[in-house]
C-alpha cells in the first residue's frame, strides 16, 4: 500500500507542479480577485454571474443576426458593382462604380464595428468561464492537500499494525478500508485537477484568440475608413476633370486606352528580356508552400499566368505577367513570404489607370522577389521586414485593372530592379515566373473562368 501510495504521491506533485497562473494579461486582474466568501455571498454572486452570462450570450445571438444583415446587404451592393463592369463604359457608371464600392466600403466597416462588439462579448463570457476554472483548480488544490495531510497520518502504520492498535478486528479493518478509499479519492482528484488544467489552457488559448481577431478587425476598420476617403476624393476628381460631361469622359478613355498599350509595350519589351535571362539553379525549385497566398480566406483566381483569352486582346505582348486573385476594394493583402519591401509606389500619380497603380514589392530570402499591385492602401514602407502572412496592404483598382483584385508577380530576384518607365515613374521590372508553381492553391471550379477572361471580367497588367 505504501509503494502504491508513493506513485500517486509522486504523481500528484508533477500535477501541482503545472503553471497554475496561466491566465493572459486581460484575464490575470480579474481572475486574482477571488477571495475566501461565505456561502450566502458564494450563492448570491454565482446567481449574478449566471445573469450576466445570459445577458451576454444574448447580446452575442443579437451581433451574430446584425452581421448577418450587413452580409446581405454586401452581396446586394457587390452585385451591383458587377453589373457596372460589364456596361459600356460612361461616365455615369463609372461614378456609380465609386459609389457602390464606397458603399461596400461603409458596409464593410459597419461589420467590423459590429464583430468587434461580438468579440468583446465573447471575451467576456470567456473572463468568467476563466474565472470558474481557476476556482475549480483552487478548490481542487486546497481538497488534495488535505488528503495528503490525511493519508501522511493515517500511513504512518503498516495494515498488521493498524490491525494491532485497532480496538477491534473491525475497528482495524474500517481503518485500513478508510485509508484505501483516500488513496482512490486522490487518484480521482488528481486526474480531475489534469482535466481543469487542459481546460484552463484551452480557454486562454481562446482568449487570446478572440483578442487577435479583435485588433485585426479594429485595424481593418481604421484602414478601410481611409481607403473610403479616397474613392471619395476620385469622384470628386473625375467630376472636376470630365466637367460632368460624357463626351469629356469618352476622350479620356480613347486617350487612357492608347496610354496603357503603350505602357504594356515597354513593361513587356523589358521582362521579355529580362525572362531570358533568368537562372534556374538559383532558383527554389518549384512546389506549392514555397510562397503562401497574398489573399485570406478562399483564394480565386480571375486571370492566369501567360498568354490569357485578356492578354492576347488587351496586350501587344500577349502575355500575363502574374496572376489575378479576386478581391472586393479594402480586402487585406498579405506578404507571401518573409522578407524586405524593396519597392512601394503609386504610378497612377504619373500615368493615372495606366499600369500597375498602388504597388509593394518584396525581397525574399530564396531568390524571389513578390509584386502586389492595383492596391487601394500600402501600410509598409520601403526597407521594412516583414513576415510571411503579415499585413502589407489593401486590395483595390488602381492602376491598369478593369475591376477590383489583387494582380500578383514572382520574379526571379536575380532579374528584378526598380527602374524608371518612360512614363509612369519608378516601375518594378523582372524576368517574371509563373506564381502557380509557387503557391499551396487549390482553386474553386469557379474561378477556373478566369483563364479565359474577357475585357470586361476582373483582369489587369
């Protein structure tokens, strides 16, 4: 019995050995406040708590159906910016174009504020489960002490021992009965005590999950306000440059289409060269998870590498140099892989819807070099590290693009070079590969469309 004893006793202190105080930051204040309370006030505050917990859960429930609005309202306002595309080009549609996605925008932020809410209910629902844990993990702690204490005393006598000093045969076998039972209550109790531990681990691994998710839609907030700023100032722009006028419009689109055929020329003339004199060897060899998706969530693509249905219409080159991931206007754009920005630029500020816009180029370890282009917002700057699936930017329409997306290049490091264009300021050139070879993608059935795009799918340079 003493040597079954020893292993339970050694067992239990490995358990009392485990990180009681595991608890974060936000969850540490609150948790340590628990004080020895009588049972009235224990009964009366576990009374308040389970108030709290249904008040809570059922803000939660009415979030979850105001999200749920907001998605409906998302999916009617984002096919009205597809039905734009696909109309002649006018200035009306173009100024409804910039209203839709202004109110895509208003909706979008309108769900973070609203998740944000929902989080922060949840966590703290999440501060009392904590809270209830620990308790237990206490009360479970103080009850094993005591065993321990109990069966320090009562093991101090072998069971011939016990028998001897017994009054009685009964007596002596109640006594070693007793001592068993301790033992099997330690042995329920220590494993009770594992199983709220997991518990605890588990809730502040949560915790601070939801508290992630938290800053992100708070950032994605503050940047999607600004980003509608600045489709704001567009309308107003065009409104100012066109006169309100179609036929001012119309000349502008016959100029801007000559201007961006002649930008895709020099783009193409120079990556041709540059493509033949990449260097394989130096060169990761191709397989998927090399390069992590630039987009979150399912990932569509809406033009190809190469020599697409849309390059051979729209450029002389008649190739693709990356490939186009569909996203709406303010969709975080993420960087594939560790590394430096070498390049952030805005060419529309130099040849307005003439290449590739907004743009972040990246400088990675393994001989590749990344382009993210046609951005609504940059919030890196040049000479920055940073880490693979870190946020770099927002997708948009900027630049040479037919609709809102995300136009992602590989280039062979070796090649690549920030230079300046005849036209629209500094440009990133390269010998470009073909990204698929790169990425872990498993693309939907429906996105298969876009490798014979036309003009009016979402395409660009």
């Amino acid at each position: 019995m003493k040597k079954s004893l020893q292993k339970i006793i050694s067992a239990l202190f490995l358990v009392l050995l485990l990180p009681f105080n595991m608890q974060s930051a936000g969850v540490a204040n609150a948790a340590s406040s628990t004080q020895e309370i009588s049972s009235s006030t224990k009964s009366h505050v576990s009374s308040t708590i389970d108030l709290l917990r249904e008040t809570l859960q059922r803000q939660i429930e009415e979030r979850a159906k105001e999200l749920e609005q907001v998605n409906r309202e998302l999916t009617t306002t984002q096919k009205n910016l597809t039905e734009t595309k696909t109309d002649r080009l006018s200035l009306q549609k173009e100024l409804d174009r910039l209203q839709y996605t202004t109110n895509q925008l208003k909706l979008n932020i309108q769900s973070d504020e609203i998740t944000v809410q929902k989080l922060n209910l949840e966590i703290q629902t999440l501060t009392f489960d904590v809270q209830d844990i620990q308790t237990s993990v206490k009360e479970k702690r103080l009850a094993i002490i005591e065993l321990l204490r109990a069966l320090q005393k009562m093991d101090q006598a072998n069971f011939l021992v016990i028998l001897l000093r017994s009054d009685s045969l009964a007596d002596g076998v109640a006594e070693a009965q007793a001592l068993n039972d301790l033992n099997s209550k330690l042995t329920v109790d220590v494993e009770n005590l594992k199983r709220f531990q997991e518990q605890l681990s588990v809730k502040l691994k949560e915790f601070d999950q939801k508290r992630a998710q938290t800053n992100r839609h708070q950032r994605d907030l503050e940047n999607r306000k600004v980003i509608i700023q600045d489709q704001k100032n567009e309308r107003q722009n065009l409104l100012v440059v066109t006169k309100n006028k179609e036929s001012v419009y119309e000349k502008q689109v016959t100029e801007l289409q000559k201007r961006q055929q002649e930008i895709a020329d020099e783009i193409e003339s120079i990556d041709a060269e540059l493509r033949s004199k990449i260097d394989l060897s130096l060169l990761p060899v191709a397989k998927p998870g090399i390069l992590g998706l630039p987009v979150e969530g399912v990932a569509m693509i809406t033009q190809r590498y190469g020599a697409t249905d849309f390059a051979k219409s729209a450029y002389r080159g008649k190739l693709h140099n990356g490939i186009d991931f569909r996203a709406v206007v303010g969709s975080p754009i993420i960087a594939a892989e560790a590394g430096i920005v070498v390049g952030v630029g805005d060419q529309d500020a130099y040849c307005y819807r003439g290449a590739y816009g907004k743009y972040i180029a990246i400088n990675h370890g393994n001989n590749l070099t990344t382009l993210y282009a046609h951005l609504s917002r940059q919030v890196v700057k040049k000479g920055q590290k940073v880490e693979r699936g870190e946020l770099v930017g927002y997708s948009g329409r900027t630049g040479y693009a037919t609709g809102p997306h995300l136009h992602f290049t590989v280039f062979a490091q070796p090649t690549f070079y920030m230079g300046q264009s005849r036209t629209c300021g500094l440009m990133p050139f390269g010998g470009d590969l073909n990204p698929i070879g790169y990425l872990n993608l498993e693309v939907p059935a429906a996105a298969t469309v876009g490798a014979t795009s036309t003009p009016s799918s979402t395409t660009s340079r």
